[in-house]
C-alpha cells in the first residue's frame, strides 16, 4: 500500500503530521511520500501542479491531504488548478462526507444530542457547475456578461447514485434522499430525478425520499436527525456539507474523500478545513479531522477493522475533552495509543 | 393604491385573509383585487398564467401572494409558469428577504437570544441559473446530457449590490457581506466580485466582506449575529435564506419581497412557506408571515410608519405567545386590534 500525502499549506502540516502518526499506529509499515503542491510552492516556483507530479500521484493507491489554500493566491488557482483538477483527472465522482455528532461534543442545535445526528452525504465530484464551462464578454464595460454552465450526463449521474444506494445498503436505517432543485433546473433535475426512479428499482428495500436543496438546507438546521444518505450534485453537495459539519460541531471534526470506486486512479482524503493561516505554525488546530481523513482512506483500501478502531479511539478523545485548548500533537498522541 | 391579491393554494387564503385584515387596519381603504391563480386553477382550467392576467396584475401597484402549488403539480409548471414569470416579467430583481429572531421565539440555536439575529438577505432575482437557459440530449438513453446554464449581466449584478449598499446605509451596522462561489465559479463570481468593489467605492461609509457560499451557509448557523446586509445571486439566495429562516425558528414567520425599486412594474409580496397541504382549512396556519409580508409591502410603497407598526404589533403578538396551538384568524384579529 503506497500513500502520497500532501501536507499543504497552514495547519496541514501539523494536522496531517498526527494523521500520519494514527496511521503508523494502526497499521504499521505503509508507505508514504510527501508531495509539495500548494499555495507556499506556488509562490516560490509559480508551479500549480506539475504534470510529473500527477503521474507520479498517479502511482499511489490514495492520496492524503491537509489543506492548500492562502489568502495571498488569486481566488480559483489553486482551487481549480489542484484541488478540482486532482478529482477530475483522478475521476473521484463519490465526494464522500460522513456528518455525526460525535460523543462528547456539542453542537450548535439546542437539545440535540450525540449520536442523533448520523449522515453521509454522496456529494457528486466530477460534474455539474464544477465543470469549468463558463465564459464572458465585454469585461470591465457596462455590458459585460458572465455564464457557468452546469453540465450532467447520465453517466455521471448515475454512478453517485449508485454508489449512495450501495453504501445505504451497509447502514442501519437504509434510507436515500435525493436533492437537487427539479422545480427550477428542470433539464438537470429531470435527469437526476429520472435516474434516480431507475436506480431505485435495483434497491427495493431501500427507502427513498426527494427534496429541494432550499428544504434540505433547512431540515438539516432544524431537523438534521432525518438523514441517512444524501446524494446530491456538486454544488448543491458543497453547500449542504458545510452546513453539516457546522451542525455537528464545525469543521474542525469533518472528514471528507474525493473517492473513486473502481481504484482505477487514486482517491484523496482530506479535512473539511482549510490551511486556517491564523492559527499556523501555533501546535493548536485540531488534527481530528486529519484522523478521521485516515480512517476514511483505511475503509476505503480494504481495512474497515482498522478504520473502526480509529473512529472509536476518536470518540474515546473527543468524549475525555474537558474544554481545555487543544494540542495537536497530544490529539495524536492520544489516538495513537487507543488505536496501537 | 391598488393591491392585487394572489390567495394561492391550501394554507394561502387562509394567511392571505389575515394580512388583508391588517392592512386594513392599519391603513383602511386600500383597494385589494383578487386573482384566481395556482394549482386548484391549473387543474380546474390548464391554465397557469394567462397573459389577460398578467396585463391586468400590472396595472397594480403590488401583489400580495398567499402561496401557490401542490404536490399533485409537475415540479417546475407552476414555477416557471407563474412564480418566477412573475419576478422576470416584471423584473423584479431585488428578492428581500429580512430574517429576524423575533422577541417571545425561541430558535434552534443554543444560547442565540431574540434581538441578537438580525439581517437581510438581497437576493438577486432576474438572473443567474433561474434563467431557464438548459437543455439536453438523447434522452432516456445511456448518453443523455443536461444543462442549465447560469446567464449573469453587469447590468443585472450591479442593480441588485448597488440596492444593497442603499439599503445598509438605513441600518444601524453598516455592513455587506458579498455571497458567491468567486474560487469554482470564476466567471460569474469574476463579475460579482468586481462589480460588488466599484459599486462598494460609491458607498465609502459601508463595511464589506466576502464570503463564498458554503462558508456562509457555515457561519448561517454557527455565527448568524455576523451579518447586517447579505447581497449574493439567484440560486445562493434561495439556499442562504432557507437557512436563515431556519435559524430564526422556521418558515411560519419569514416574509419576503420580489421587488422592483424603480416601480415600473409591481412587486410582489408572500411568506416564504409553502401551501402546507397537509394542514390547510384547519384555520391553524401561523399568518404573521403572511402579515409581515403586508409590512413589507407597505414600506416599498412609501408607507414605513404603517409598516413599523405592524412589525411591532407583530413582535408584541409573539412575546405574549404561551405555548398554545396557533389559530390563524385570531392571530390576525389581534395584531389588527394593535395595529388600528
Ligand atoms: C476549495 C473548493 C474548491 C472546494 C469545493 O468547492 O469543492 C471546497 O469548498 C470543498 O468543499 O472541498
Ligand atoms: C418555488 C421556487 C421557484 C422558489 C425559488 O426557488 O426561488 C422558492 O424556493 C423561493 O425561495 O421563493
């Protein structure tokens, strides 16, 4: 097993650092190779991302990632240079983000409490208005004009669903909601609704339900607990997770892979964070996300024991928390030791 | 002053009654027409929107809406057909959406106080993917594709955040928060984001900041005290404000405006919520969004003092609130007696 990890820019350093020591606890002896892509590389060398780099990644069964991001880099370079081109090149159409209030936190909805709120959200990853169709004319003049063009194909659509069916299939309340907005995007809603009809029939004892994602952004506020598996598209999949891991104690807990199924290419796990340059460099951010990135990379390599055990030993930390600040180093420590 | 009115579907007359006994209260002798349009017409006659209709409701200086649609309705029929042909023929391209954590309720955040909730959401309304420019080919097939495609002018981008800094300006905190996707969505948030810093120039004593969309639906629940005036496109808009009725205890009490500032056409006012179906003619529907929406109505059309007054009734009505089971025409009987 072959793990590239990129540690990225801000916190990703430390963060992915205790990640790596989880790793090497549960599973001694994999194989990881550090990557330099992000913000701090692009100011030195004006490289985003080297096609080299990418078919050196390429050789990697995943791909671990802290955060890449500075204010200081123009808004889209590294978001569409790297971030989004490593899920199309890497064809990582199952944006997986997994939402649970985890023991011992609490979240910001009064009277909910752990273990209540338990989704994943299948949030599509290679399509839709991340596609990168767009253009303009006139620019900087008073007749200016800018489109972004949602593309969906069958294909595409179709796979996601697929794969959220499969993955209800394995969880205990069995239930699939579908979101997108039919009533206003009504070629794309139509293919997802339609496609969704279809995918269902091959999954009869899983229960479906549709909703506008202005309905699904509300209930996951004032409701959250009546999820199980979301499956959405890329930008609608975008807005609901954040929504999400802020009604489960913020980001600082979120997981997320950018997975691609069949492991023809490589998928990415990641935190839901960013590089957080505020607290850079202090020893102080939160590597849990970072850890439960791991044992979402775990599961998906064939390990489910080990990624149990990281999800347990997490559950163990965050429940013994007693509000005192945070040191990353110790987090990992700590997990370590429960998952050795 | 001529106001037609919209009474919809399911729960629509009943609230659409309670606010036209308020507006009578509070300013009697408006002369208020009624149009009979939504799905109990569409069912009765085909027709969604006949443009007889459409000329007559411009010779009006408002429309008050009730709530049109059923699920018994094609997703998009009424929508396209009625709603949003509403807000693109007569251009209504300032979507108001104020949300307010009212005093005597309670939302679903921990620790948020009354008073402590209070922004505006200005949503663009004429333009972006509710343009209803999409296709698709090969349908039912394997190799079907759909689009929608996001159309964005300078005109129409300008309009709209120049309407927010003007409305900042009215409000104790100065502040504007720019909402769009500005890192995935380049083009369109290209435009946003220039124009939103040119326009900004004109308004030297407002506050500005940016976020993209899904830290704002983030921050929509773990820090909605942040914001005074959100101004952000279509399809944000419709997301960010169902969050924010959300956190301010739920679409009963949310009120909204598709409005045209120049007065040219008229513009329209409706409670955020829905027809509700399953609880309408049973007189237990919650008016005071429909009853806000008159206060909204009022202030567009030169009548603030008017305006004021039911938004304080409306606060009083809340604060006395016990925990009883709503029953809809005595709210409106008692805000009107406060009002009068
Ligand atoms: C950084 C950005 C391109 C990305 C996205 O929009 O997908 C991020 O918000 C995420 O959710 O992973
Ligand atoms: C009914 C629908 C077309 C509409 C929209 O998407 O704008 C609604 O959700 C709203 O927010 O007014």
């Amino acid at each position: 097993m072959r793990i590239a990890v990129v540690a990225g820019d801000g916190i990703g350093a430390e963060v992915v650092a205790e990640g790596l020591k989880v790793l090497d606890a549960v599973l001694p002896g994999v194989e990881t190779t550090p990557y330099d892509l992000g913000a701090a590389r692009y100011h030195r060398t004006g490289e985003v991302f080297p096609d080299s780099v990418r078919d050196e990644l390429a050789q990697h069964d995943a791909i671990l990632l802290g955060a890449v991001g500075d204010p200081t880099v123009p808004p889209g370079v590294l978001e569409r240079g790297l971030l989004l081109k490593l899920r199309f090149d890497f064809d990582q159409y199952v944006n997986l983000r997994p939402s649970r209030l985890w023991p011992g936190t609490t979240g910001p909805l009064a009277g909910v409490k752990p273990g209540e709120i338990d989704f994943v959200v299948v949030r599509e990853g290679t399509e839709g208005l991340y596609a990168g169709a767009g253009g303009g004319l006139h620019r900087g003049t008073p007749a200016e004009i800018a489109t972004e063009e949602s593309l969906n194909t069958r294909h595409g659509v179709e796979r996601v669903i697929r794969d959220a069916f499969a993955r209800a299939g394995n969880r205990a309340r069995r239930k699939v909601t579908m979101v997108h907005k039919t009533n206003v995007l009504t070629h794309a809603g139509g293919l997802w609704a339609r496609t969704f009809a279809e995918v269902a029939k091959e999954f009869p004892d899983i229960a479906t339900e549709y909703q506008h994602v202005d309905a699904a952004a509300m209930f996951m506020v004032t409701n959250p607990q009546r999820y199980d598996v979301i499956v959405t598209d890329n930008l609608f999949g975008d807005i609901l997770t954040d929504i999400a891991a802020a009604v489960t104690g913020g980001i600082g807990l979120a997981a997320s892979g950018c997975i691609n199924p069949t492991r023809a290419y490589p998928s990415m796990f990641e935190p839901v964070h960013g590089s957080a340059p505020d607290i850079a460099g202090q020893g102080k951010a939160d590597p849990v996300a970072a850890i439960l990135s791991v044992a979402l990379c775990l599961e998906h390599l064939g390990h489910p024991d080990e990624a149990r055990k990281i999800e347990e030993a997490v559950a163990t930390e965050l429940s013994g928390r007693t509000g005192e600040p945070i040191r990353t180093a110790e987090v990992g420590d700590r997990v370590s030791v429960l998952v050795a």
